[in-house]
C-alpha cells in the first residue's frame, strides 16, 4: 500500500509532472465522457422499461422505479470499469510505459535509451500486444468470479475484490516490466512470488479508484507505485537477487 501512496508524490516530482500530462488527460476525458453517456441512457432506458407495464399496475410502476435505478446503477458501473477501464489503459499505454520510464530514471538514475517521441510510437504495436495479453488473462477470469458475484452473497464480493485487487497489481506493475522486455508469464511469475506486496497494492488502488475525483488520479499514481514497487521489490527478485 505504501508504494500506491508513494505515487501521490512522484506524480508531482519535477521534471515527471509533463509525463503525467497525457495518462492524466486521457483519464479525464476518457471517464468523464463515458461517465456521462452512460447515465444519461439509463433514464431513457428505465421509463421505456417502466412504459411496457399496463397503467392498471401504476403501484408496480412506482415499486419499479425505486427497485430499478440502484440496479441500474451497479450495472452501469461494472460495464464502466470493465469497459472503459480497459480501455482507458489501451489508448494510455504507450504514455504509461514511457511515465514508468522517467520515474525508473528518476528514482535510479538509470536511462532506459527510449526517450523520444519516435521510440514511443515504434513501441505502440508491442504495447497494444501487451495489453491485449492482458486482456486475455483478465476476460475468462472475470467472467468466473463476476458469475460468483451474483450467486454467492457476501462471499462473492469479497472475492470479486480480490480479483480486482489482484488485476489492479498485473496492470500497473506490468509497465515496467515492459519497459524491460520482461514476457509477461515471466512478469506473473515474480508478482506470484510478491503477493502480498501486489495485493496490498491492488486494494490501495481498488479503494481510491472508489473515491470521486481522486480516482481519475488513480492510472497516473499506480505507475508511478508500481515503478517504485518494482525498483525495490520486483526487479531484484526477477533477478534472483532477494
């Protein structure tokens, strides 16, 4: 957890702020406008619902109507953060590894070589590969453990947490790793041999990413953790040095 907070303060380190800039912005209006399309369906969507009952049944209409919009709601914002959190990290990807980059210089002085604008676009096929092996991983499990959501209360939250918690730790550690030409069986296998490190991460990120306004800082400060997470902790054990 201490890493995800670090990353308040490395996000506003000088010399990172402009790297910052465009995951921040995509955030922003990525979620911003999903956000507002999607709640702006769900009362055009709810009187169509509630219109196909016959007027004789208006204390249904009303019951309805109560028992409708929280249902609703939760849909929507499981389709947000399945849909467009992906997303968001799709288009941000190329900008997100070279953030990783600048606060692993940062934070050791080392230059990693790909700086320019150029070395970004050539690394976006591989980038967007590397997202879609997320995806894969991520896709079938969800779809496990969103089914559990359902059927087993109270149970199937918690577990739907740590899953998310889990994910949250794959997506954002795995920039650096990346950055690093580290395969991605390779990168599971040393967050595997970290869990508690990366669960502990994942529900700092889960929690904030709850909060309104300070989740859209979320995407920008889980890099700037993570890349401090794998400074510490990861790297060497990729290495076989702890």
């Amino acid at each position: 957890m201490n890493y995800f907070l670090q990353g308040f303060s490395l996000i506003q380190t000088k010399g990172l702020k402009r790297f910052v800039f465009i995951p921040l912005t995509v955030n922003l209006i990525l979620f911003a406008v999903a956000l507002y399309a999607l709640f702006g369906q769900i009362d055009g969507a709810i009187i169509w619902l509630v219109g196909l009952i016959p007027d004789w049944l208006g204390w249904l209409k009303t019951a309805l109507n109560y028992i409708i919009w929280p249902l609703a709601v939760i849909s929507v914002l499981l389709v947000f953060a399945l849909i467009f959190g992906t997303l968001a990290n799709w288009i941000a990807a190329p900008f997100n590894g070279l953030l990783a980059e600048k606060v692993e210089k940062h934070l050791t002085g080392q230059d990693l070589g790909d700086t320019g604008v150029l070395d970004v676009l050539k690394d976006v096929p591989r980038t967007l590969g590397r997202e879609f092996s997320k995806l894969t991983y991520y896709l079938p499990r969800a779809i496990g453990f969103l089914l559990l959501f359902f059927i087993l209360p109270v149970i199937g939250q918690v577990l739907w947490f740590l899953f998310s918690a889990w994910m949250m730790a794959v997506q954002y550690c795995d920039y650096p790793f990346d950055n690093h030409k580290v395969s991605f069986k390779d990168m599971r296998r040393t967050l595997n041999q970290s869990r508690a490190n990366c669960f502990s991460f994942g529900f700092g990120v889960s929690i904030f990413s709850m909060i309104p306004i300070v989740n859209f800082l979320v995407m920008p400060v889980a890099i700037c953790g993570a890349t401090a997470m794998w400074v510490d902790n990861l790297k060497p054990k990729l290495h076989g040095e702890i």
